[in-house]
C-alpha cells in the first residue's frame, strides 16, 4: 500500500474542514457540499492511510491521534498549495481584485488588512469600490465587487460569509437628547421615537437589525453621515457602532438586548480564485489580530 500517492489536496481540504469544525454536517455545509460524498471521502482516506482519523460517537466527533497529526501536517501543505496558486495567478498577467466595502474604510481592521495583503501580494492591483448602507453585500450579486468587507445580517443565498469580530452597538442621539446621560437604553425605550431607516427595497434582514427589530417611521437615509445629519438636525434617533465617535454634538449610549454587530468578509459561493482564499486567509488573521 502506498498511501501517499492517493492523497489527493481536494481531499486533504475536506478532512481539514471536518477536523476544525468536529461536525460532518457544519463540514459539509461550509464545503458546499452535502453530507453523503464527505463522508464517503474521509471513510476512503482512512482505508487509505488504513488508520481512523475521528472517533465517532453519539456524544459527537473527535479526532484520533493519527486524526491529530494529519490535521497538523495539512494545515501547513494546503497553506502552501494556496501561496503556489496565488503566485502562478500573479504571474500569469496584471492580476487586479474588486474589494466592497461598506461605508466603513475608516475600521483599524481595514487599515491592518491593507497592510497585510500588500505585503503578501504587492503586485496585485486592488480596487475599492465603497458602497452606501442600501447593499450590505456591496455589489457582490451585481458583480461589482469580488469579495466584500460589510457587517450582516443579510440574505447570505449564493454567498459565503466568514465572521471577522462582533461590535456592540449602541444608540445614536443629539447630545442634548433627554436620553443622552442615560448609562443604558433598550430597544423598548425608544418605541415612541423616529428613527432612520433604509428605503423600501434594502434587504428585510439588515433594515429589521438596524431598526432594532421593529417597523420604524422616520427619514430615509443611505449612508452613514446621512444618518448622523438625521439626528443631528431633526432628534431622530438610530442604531450605530458602540465604538465610533459619533461625531461633534452627537453621542452615543450602549443599547442592551441587541446582538452585536457581525463584521464579516463575503464572497459568491463556490468561487475558487486564490486571490480571494488568499483575502479571506489574511482578512481573519488581520481581524483576530486588532480583536486580541
């Protein structure tokens, strides 16, 4: 037997995936693949190297020690595989890459992602194209973007999304809003006032989380000095980033019982360029980075 030889990298990627993840199905779905054939696969690579890479058991899914080594040779030789790719692209001619980015280039994580891509791939021309708060997935549908930096919730059909870090939100309010010197509010304490809103049409999702999960009346906005404009001439109140500066005569009070809000890099599924594997790689790092 010679195990070697059949250790295909298509392979390799999928017993990575259920390594990391201890699940067939959660594997499988970030494969975008069904279930069957993945389990196929990994009970053939094990015939192969003729060693059990999981222990199975109604508790869950475990890796053996063999599980264990293989996972940590892997990881190092698809990392590498990914690198050959991407530099054989570069290569190849004048390799260019369509980043969206939601209203939001001013993020430290942006800034160290910049950094870091440029040093991995300094002939590769990226091109920003920044969108208003009406597309959370920044032209990616429309093929005006390969790849998004934007927040969630969206409809996610034809795309994948990878968590980046998750801010707290917070109410945005005059400064000299009666609710301003307020240490906490919640989404019940604004019931009676006008907020900003996206137009009709804005994906149900990402208008329903920002409105604080509710049908709200108030202006329309489409970007985000719009929504800053609302409040600040007409006390409308809405839902930002805890962390930002809100700006001069503006404030900002935590809004409790709202999830965080998801940072996260998109793509269109099944999309195999290793420029964007290689985004997807370095945007994770950079992210993990600036959050630790």
């Amino acid at each position: 037997m010679e195990p070697a030889r059949s250790l295909e990298l298509r392979t390799l990627r999928y017993f990575v995936a259920v390594a990391e993840e201890l699940h067939f199905g959660r594997a499988a779905t970030r494969l975008h693949m069904s279930q069957p054939p993945l389990s196929r696969a990994i009970r053939q690579l094990e015939t192969e190297l003729g060693a059990a890479l999981f222990d199975r058991s109604s508790a869950g899914v475990t890796l053996t020690a063999v599980g264990t080594l293989l996972l940590d040779e892997a990881r190092p030789l698809l990392d590498r595989a990914d690198r050959v790719r991407e530099r054989v692209t570069e290569a190849a001619g004048a390799a260019t890459l369509t980043v969206g980015i939601l209203g939001d280039s001013a993020d430290p994580g942006v800034t160290r992602l910049a950094a870091a891509y440029r040093r991995q791939h300094p002939h590769v021309e990226v091109r920003i194209r920044e969108t208003d708060l009406t597309d959370p997935t920044c032209g990616l549908r429309a093929g005006r973007a390969d790849i998004a930096l934007t927040r969630g919730p969206f409809d996610e059909t034809g795309l994948t999304v990878r968590e980046l870090r998750a801010d707290p939100v917070g109410t945005l309010l005059r400064a000299d809003d009666p609710l301003a010197g307020r240490d906490s509010l919640k989404p019940a304490d604004l019931a009676d006032r006008r907020w900003f809103r996206f137009p009709e049409g804005t994906d149900p999702l990402w208008q329903a989380y920002w409105n604080g999960g509710e049908r709200r009346e108030g202006p329309v906005v489409r970007a985000v000095q719009e929504c800053r404009q609302a409040v600040l001439w007409n006390g409308t109140v809405g839902m930002t980033l805890l962390g930002h500066d809100p700006g001069a005569g503006l404030t900002v009070v935590p809004l409790t019982g709202m999830e965080p809000s998801r940072a996260v890099v998109a793509w269109k599924q099944g999309d195999t360029d290793p420029l964007i594997r290689s985004f997807v790689r370095i945007a994770i790092d950079a992210y993990r980075d600036y959050r630790d």
